[in-house]
C-alpha cells in the first residue's frame, strides 16, 4: 500500500520540526508550534435577496501568539476548509516572525464563491462573520485582514459591524480598510511592492538587468498586477500574464501601465492581447513560458511534482501563499532553479497591516511615502536576514526564512515561561 499523502499543513509541519532540530532545540521547547492555539469553526446563516436563508461554513484559526497578538486575512472561497486555513494560519506566524512585526498568526475563511452572491447578501455573509467570531477576536487579540476574494469594501463592513456591537468605534480591528474609515494609504498596494522590492532585490544579488530580464507573472489580481507594474517601472520586461480570463505571451514586454484593478480581469486581459505582438497560449502553457523570473501570484499548489519539470525560470517567487508545493520545490532545486518563499516575498502585505494598525492606535495617519518608505525598508531587511542566513547555512531560501522564524517564535516563548 503506498504512503497516504501528507497535507499540506502537515509538510509545514515536518518542515519546523526539521527546522527547529537543525536549530538544536529539543521537542518542549518548539512543540507550541506544531499545533493552532484556538480553532473556532461557525455557521453563518444569511437571508437572502429573494427571502431564502442560506447558511455558510466560516472559520477562525489562531495559530500561534508568542510574539504578539494574531494577525491573518480572511479568504472568501469555494475551497475553503480547515485544514488549509490551519496551513495559511501557520504560514502567517511564520510570515510575521520573518518580516520582524510584532504579531503571531491567524487566518480566517468562509466556504464560499463569492460571485455567487450580490453585493448584499455578501455585506450581510460578512457582518454575520464578524459577529459570530466577536468573541475571540479583538484589536490587541486577534485582527483579521484581506485575503483571496476579500477586499476593502468587506473589511469596512466588518470593522462596523464589529464596532457596533462594541458600541464604540474600534479601527484597529481590522486592517485593510478603505482610507476614509481609517485604512492606510498604500495598503493595497503593499503586497505587490513588497513583492517586487524583493525580486528586484533578488536580481540584483543574481546580477541580472532589469531591461534584459523577462519576467511572467501568473495572476493579475492585487498582487500579480501591481507586482508587474512595479517591476516594469524598474525597467523589467513583463512578457507573460495570465488570469481567471486566459493567458497571453508578448515577446517584447506588455505595457502594463495601462492596466487596472478596478477593470476586472476580463478588460484587463483584452488590454492585453490588444497590444502588437501579442499571442494568446493555453493557460497550462503560462507557468512553462521560458523566462528569468516566475512569479505565482493567484492560487496555492500551482507548482507540483507533476509539472515542475516544465518549468522554464531562474528564479521563482512566491507571491501566492504556497503556490509551489513541497514535492515540486524539490525538483525545481535539483534543477538549479532557486525558489523565494512566500513567507518573505508576500509578507508586504501584513507588513502595511502592521502600520495600519499602528496608525489607528496612534490616531494619526502617515503620507504614503512614509508607509512605502518604512515598507520598504522592513522587506530589504528581512531580505537581508534570508541572504545571510541561506549563505551561513548553504540551504534552500525557505529553509533560511524558516530558520529565522522558527527561532523568533521559539525564543519568544521561552520568555513567556513555563506553562
Ligand atoms: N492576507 C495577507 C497575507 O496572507 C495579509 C494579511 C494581513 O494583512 O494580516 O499575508
């Protein structure tokens, strides 16, 4: 009988374990780790448009709080359930511990397509969320964020509904929120320049030009495209995109600039294959498209151990959360091609969330400049830290962010004290 596949959320496991050994801590010391500290699983009953009432799977994991209060978005999708939540939960203490924010981890998901419902039954699926995972959460306890499928506009609602039930306004409950309700500026954007300060970071060390670098990016949603506008203004050649749309190659580089979220991915991919020079390929073919540099920025598990033989990159990063798996990782290694992690790459994202909730502790709002600046600074450093570790200890780049992340949380704590 062959071996029964592990989850995901159980390779990251293995991986701290192998990790926290490598580090030379015993069992006790890590053991915190390799289970969440909470679980909450809720039905959210919603009525409908038409007077029908639907009711919808959600969840709050609370992975782990040694270094702060939990931090992790929430995702709106049909594939949503557990055991994957308990994965992005863990991934995000581990995010936090390397990007240096003083927060643990979280994450949080409602099995659901968002399509599927109209503007108000989804505001009604989200103030029913924030009410039935009230009691654990808190702004110094637990503060949910965007993920997959949720955006401002959501985060806005539940920080009022969550208010409202406070009966005072709380903004650092949530961080993701429009500007005008005490979101920052530059939220929206700080993954997909986190994640391009990071590549091009990363090019340089590798010594590869911008104008002669070709770089395709899988996704064109909040990360993938602005990741490919910021990459493009660093001179970078974009030749390869793809989203829910289709996939389209352009051997000379798109003009990305004219792209923009608020199209959609339709308009958008038309924006795209309008250009001159431009082909339609077969949505498989875009992570196969020879070129410098891949960057998954949609879904997990893209690359696995049945097509990472097919990739065609130097370098891959990881913009999704876990988009190349275990397996695939390691064939991509043995082939030369060098994989950043999403636990660096991504960790823009929760590092503005950070000065988000900064800023409303504080009540007092920063320029953009101020929170590019900052944000840029924290991605070189904790870049910095993955570069020095991976040369002192001649490992993959994951097991270099691992490596200080684990050991953060650990040292963490044991401050804490016995239990
Ligand atoms: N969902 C984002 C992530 O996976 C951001 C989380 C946050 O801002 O708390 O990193």
């Amino acid at each position: 009988m062959g071996e029964k596949k592990l989850s995901q959320y159980q390779e990251t496991l293995q991986s701290i374990k192998e990790i926290a050994e490598e580090l030379g801590y015993e069992e006790a010391e890590y053991i915190t780790l390799l289970s969440p500290e909470r679980e909450v699983t809720v039905s959210l009953p919603v009525t409908m448009d038409d007077g029908s009432v639907r009711v919808f799977q959600g969840y709050r994991i609370q992975d782990n709080s040694a270094r702060g209060p939990y931090k992790g978005g929430v995702r709106y999708h049909p594939e949503v359930e557990i055991e994957e939540v308990r994965d992005l939960a863990l991934l995000m203490s581990l995010k936090c511990s390397v990007a240096d924010i003083p927060y643990g981890g979280a994450k949080g998901g409602i099995t659901i397509d968002p399509r599927e419902l109209s503007e108000t039954e989804l505001e009604r699926l989200t103030r029913k969320y924030a009410e039935k995972i009230y009691p654990i959460i808190g702004a110094e306890i637990d503060i949910p964020a965007p993920d997959m499928n949720t955006n401002a506009k959501i985060m806005g609602w539940f920080k009022d509904e969550y208010s409202k039930i406070a009966g005072v306004q709380v903004p650092g409950i949530v961080t993701g929120k429009p500007v005008e309700v005490g979101g920052s500026l530059g939220r929206n954007e700080a993954t997909g320049l986190g994640v391009s300060t990071i590549t091009h970071a990363f090019a340089q060390n590798q010594k590869l030009v911008p104008e002669e670098t070709r770089v395709v990016v899988q996704g064109t949603g909040n990360v993938g495209l602005i990741t490919a506008q910021c990459l493009a203004k660093e001179g970078y050649k974009i030749i390869a995109l793809s989203n829910v749309a289709g996939a389209v190659y352009n051997a000379n580089g798109f003009d990305v600039s004219v792209l923009d979220l608020a199209n959609g991915d339709q308009k958008n991919y038309d924006l795209l294959t309008a250009q001159e020079g431009s082909e339609e390929i077969p949505m498989n073919e875009l992570l196969s498209v020879e070129c410098d540099i891949l960057i998954p920025a949609a879904l997990q598990n893209q690359i696995r151990a049945d097509n990472a033989d097919q990739i065609k990159a130097k370098i891959v990063i990881e913009a999704a959360n876990a988009p190349v798996s275990a397996e695939g990782e390691a064939i991509l290694i043995k082939r030369g091609i060098k994989v950043l992690p999403d636990i660096l790459c991504n960790a823009g994202g929760v590092v503005c969330s950070y000065f988000e909730w900064v800023q409303n502790l504080q009540h007092f709002s920063w320029t953009l400049e101020e929170v590019n600046t900052r944000l840029i600074a924290k991605m070189k450093s904790a870049f910095a830290a993955v570069l020095a570790m991976q040369a002192e200890k001649n490992c993959t780049y994951r097991q270099a962010a691992m490596l200080i992340a684990v050991d953060r949380i650990v040292k963490a704590t044991k401050f804490k004290g016995k239990y």
